[in-house]
C-alpha cells in the first residue's frame, strides 16, 4: 500500500513537473493527456496575458473576415526587402487559404540572400516551420524556425552554419524577424491554437522580396545578376510564391542530394511572370526603382573582401554596443528630418578593412528620395569606432557587412 502512494504520488509530482518546465520545443507539450496546449500555454504568465489580451479581439477580427475561429491552419510568409509578414489561415474542411493579416517587420538585419554561417547577421531565406514556443523568450514572446534545414545543412557553412532563428517582439534583431509585442501577442496565440488543433508543422516560408512588386524586383534582379547561384536560389522561391499566388495552397517543396529547392508542380508560367514584369517596367522607373547611392568619403579600394571568416569582426564593447551607436546616430538626425518625413528603416553597408577601419559606407535601401539625408547619415556613421578586424587563418581580413537603423520624428 505504502508502495502504491509512493508510485502515485511521484507520477503526479513527474505530470507537473512535464508541463510548468520550460521545455518548449514542439514536440514538447503538456506531458498529461488532458491538457490541451492551449492550456499548456496558459500555464505560463505571458501567453496567458496575451490570450486575455487578444482572444476576443482575434475573434471579431475573424468574424469581420467572415472566417471561422479558430483557424485549424496557419500559414506564415515573410519578405524581407519589402519587411512585411503575412499570416493566412483555413480550416481543415478549406482547400485554399485566406489572408489574415499583414504586419510590418519592424527591423532588418543583413541583406538579401540566404544565411549561409553563423555570425552573419542574415535572416535566412526559404521553407521552414515552427518547431518551438517560447513563452520566455528574451524578446518578450518567440517561436523559432526549424533552421538550418535540409537545404541549409548541406549548403551553409559545414561546422558553423548558425541556429537560433525566430519571430519575436521587442523590434530588434540581429538575424531574426522582429515584429511588436502586440503583433507577437497575436501571431504566437494563433499558432498556439493551431497547434491545439493538430497542426503540428507551421510553414514558414521566408522570400527575399515580393516577386510581383517591380520595386522589390527590380532591386533583387540588380543584386543577383552577376551572381548566378544566387539567382538560381531565388528562381526556386519565386516559383513557390507564384504557385501560392495563383492557387493559394501551399507548394510541395523538394530538396535534392545537392541541397537544392525544387517546387512540385509549380508552374512553369511563373518564369514567363518573371520575364514579363521586367520587360514592362519602364526604363525611368527602373531608374528610380533602385536607392541612389550616396558616395562615402571614407572611401578605400578593398583588394578582397571574404565571404567566409573564422572570426567576425567585433565592436569596441560588443553588439550591444554597436547598437547604442546606431541609435545615437538615429536620434542625432532627428532634427534634421522634414516635416511630413514617415518612419523609415534605412539598410545600409560598409567594410571593416584590414586594419578595423570601417570605410565605403552606402545606403541600399530607404531615403531614396532624401540624397540630402543620405549624405548627412554617411557622415555621421563614418564617425564609428575602429573595429578588431575579422579573421581568416588567424589572418585579419576585409568583410562587408550590413545592418538596418530607425529613422523617425
């Protein structure tokens, strides 16, 4: 009898212990077969306050849509260049999925292009999933990607190819998507009850631009083309979005011994799509489609950049550091604003030379129309700290690298 409270008593103490441990991965939930995840969420203060935040504004919003509630599948895509994320859903019963929501990504790291190694700052392009909630996450809520994937394990850099990718609130980022706290309030109590609902992969497919926006085109077809790898990786994932603009079903996505995309069934209209919104963009507007570029005039010739490095180059004190310069440079510009000037987030790039000097700094997004204000925030980057350089061989070397500030009143 002693034996049997015993055995009882330490399989209730174990069922607690399954669901109030922070072990968040997907495949980790409410170790008792009566508890929900949506309950197993509710366990935890944050979720909970977010369900008590948004649960009945979630369900008006659903009912103004004329969309069931709650969605049985949710539908994730990101794109960086145009810093939007977008959140389409459907029930079981539903062949085709219906848009939600859009919300602005409110910070950019990197440039476009796939993460290919840790460090890099890259938000990584392609198809993936969720596979973690994290109710404690050090930027409010988060749920992580399945990165690296298939693909990127067999493309990216073999022992460091990076990790640790995920949406989140707090608007800040060094690689990953960053919306507010209130979007992540929603989007991580949506996923939670799709996840309820047996949904247990989440797509998340992350694209470097709009591929039917001429803007956004027109930037990604100036960047890959003297890059014909690049290129190819970017024709894979247009032919994913085009499938899912004309069907609104979500594209089987095949990945091959080389690690390289392949999309079932996708259209080969969508290469034809490709060609034809070039084609029709007029010379003048593919002038003024692209940033204008601002001359540095801490300007070196850089005999080599590296692609890949042992060691990234390092800011005097660290990237929190670095952040607080860059937030000082955006405050500094306040003033010199116009008057009808909107939030706009500025993507700019530089080089840290052998020598940790940073030179050739250049805006390639934001302030288009603004040469003035390029000019006068080149002149106030160019005041940055010397960096330790990065390292190859235990040899400094040359690296760009690229990073996003907030320019607002």
């Amino acid at each position: 009898m002693q034996r049997c409270k015993f055995l009882l008593l330490l399989f209730f103490y174990c069922s607690l212990q399954g669901w109030t441990q922070p072990g968040y991965n997907l495949g980790a939930g409410p170790s008792a077969p009566y508890l929900s995840f949506v309950d197993y969420q509710r366990s935890f203060p944050r979720p909970q306050e977010a369900m008590q935040r948004k649960l009945d504004t979630l369900k008006k919003q659903f009912a103004a849509k004329k969309i069931k509630w709650p969605a049985a599948q949710i539908y994730i895509r990101s794109f960086k260049y145009d810093s939007q994320l977008e959140v389409w859903v459907k029930q079981e019963s539903e062949s085709v999925f219906t848009l939600f929501k859009t919300y602005a990504v409110c910070a950019l790291a990197g440039s476009l292009g796939p993460k290919r190694v840790q460090g890099d700052y890259q938000v990584p392009e392609g198809f993936y999933y969720i596979n973690e909630f994290n109710p404690f996450s050090n930027y409010y809520l988060s749920l992580g990607l399945n990165y690296p994937n298939a693909s990127d394990q067999i493309l990216s850099d073999a022992s460091k190819p990076g990790g640790d990718i995920y949406i989140h609130g707090s608007c800040v980022t060094v690689g990953c998507i960053p919306i507010t706290d209130q979007q992540i309030d929603e989007l991580y109590v949506l996923a939670t009850f799709a996840r309820d609902a047996g949904q247990d992969f989440i797509p998340v497919h992350i694209f470097p631009c709009r591929f039917d926006v001429p803007r956004s085109k027109s930037y990604l077809d100036d960047l890959v083309k003297d890059d014909p790898i690049l290129k190819n990786f970017s024709d894979k994932l247009s032919d994913a979005y085009f499938y899912f603009e004309k069907n609104r079903k979500l594209p089987i996505v095949l990945i091959t011994g080389d690690g390289q995309y392949h999309i079932n069934e996708a259209p080969r209209a969508a290469t034809n799509s490709r060609s034809a919104l070039s084609a029709t963009l007029p010379k003048e507007e593919l002038s003024t489609a692209l940033p204008r570029a601002v001359p540095s005039k801490r300007v070196r010739t850089i005999a080599k950049l590296s692609e890949v490095v042992d060691q990234w180059p390092q800011f005097p004190g660290g990237m929190t550091a670095f952040n607080d310069f860059i937030d000082q440079v955006s405050s500094s510009l306040r003033t010199s604003l116009p008057a009808d000037f909107a939030k706009v987030y500025v993507q700019f790039e530089f080089v840290v030379d052998r020598d940790g000097t940073p030179v050739n700094f250049k805006i390639i997004k934001g302030l288009t129309e603004y040469p003035k204000l390029q000019s006068l925030l080149i002149e106030r980057l160019e005041q940055m700290q010397i960096w330790t350089p990065a390292k190859l061989n235990a040899m400094p070397v040359a690296k760009k690298l690229t990073q996003t500030l907030t320019l607002q009143k």
